[in-house]
C-alpha cells in the first residue's frame, strides 16, 4: 500500500480544543487527505458516525480528556460495533503515562500519539497504522 492510496479515505478528528482539531485536520489536509470532519467529543462523535449510511469514516483521530464522553470510551463503544472492528484508529493527547498509553491500546486504539506534535510525526504514526514503507 502506498500513502497515496489511503488519501481517499473519510476521516474524523474528534477533540474538544478547536484549536487542536484545526491543526490535525491542517496536518492531515497538508498530507493531503481530503474528506475531513470533525466532532468536539465523544458523543457528537458517535451522532456523526450515525447519521453516516453506507460512507462511514474510514479512519479516526480521537483526543483522550473530552466532556461527555471521552475518548477511551469512545474507542471502545467504537470497537463493539463490528462496522468499525478495522477501522484504524489514532489516540491524540497529552497524557504520556505509559498506564494510560497502555489503557488507549488495550481499548482498541490503532496507534498513539502524545501532544504536542509535528507533522511529521502523524504522518509517520498514519504511515505505521496502514504498514506504508517510505
């Protein structure tokens, strides 16, 4: 697979600072996927991917510390639908203890990456999820 070939694919960055999800969704437009959307929570999240038919989002970025519902819940009520079993998904945050980086992946998260970041760091973490050599 090359990078090229997963462009295509329909993405949602979920996280409560509109300033953090502007720059993922700067971030993964510069990469150059082009169907981005966003949701300021878990449960937006959720109502988002419901009203979705037969084009559901076919890879996730999720922030942790969220109102509502947060994002290691998320990614489990995600993972119990057999519709998103597959469906890559990276966790975006702050918090560094390995407890927690540990407690994202055993819920069913894809890859893991602590803010801040650079660009090219998400673009190595996608890179990872989807096995593309440089």
């Amino acid at each position: 697979m090359k990078l090229e070939d997963i462009l295509t694919k329909k993405v949602l960055v979920v996280d409560d600072m509109p300033s953090i999800r502007d720059n993922i969704v700067s971030c993964l437009k510069t990469i150059g996927f082009k169907k981005v959307n966003q949701a300021e929570n878990g449960k937006q999240a959720l109502g988002k991917i419901r009203e979705q038919d037969e084009n559901q989002f076919e890879f996730i970025f999720t922030d942790i510390n969220m109102p509502e519902m947060n994002g290691i819940e998320f990614v489990k009520v995600l993972r119990a639908d057999p519709t998103f079993d597959n469906t890559p998904i990276i966790v975006i945050s702050t918090e560094n203890e390995s407890a927690t980086v540990m407690e994202a992946i055993y819920a069913g998260a894809s890859n893991y990456i602590i803010k801040p970041f650079r660009p090219d760091t998400l673009k190595q973490k996608i890179m990872e999820v989807f096995k593309i050599k440089d």
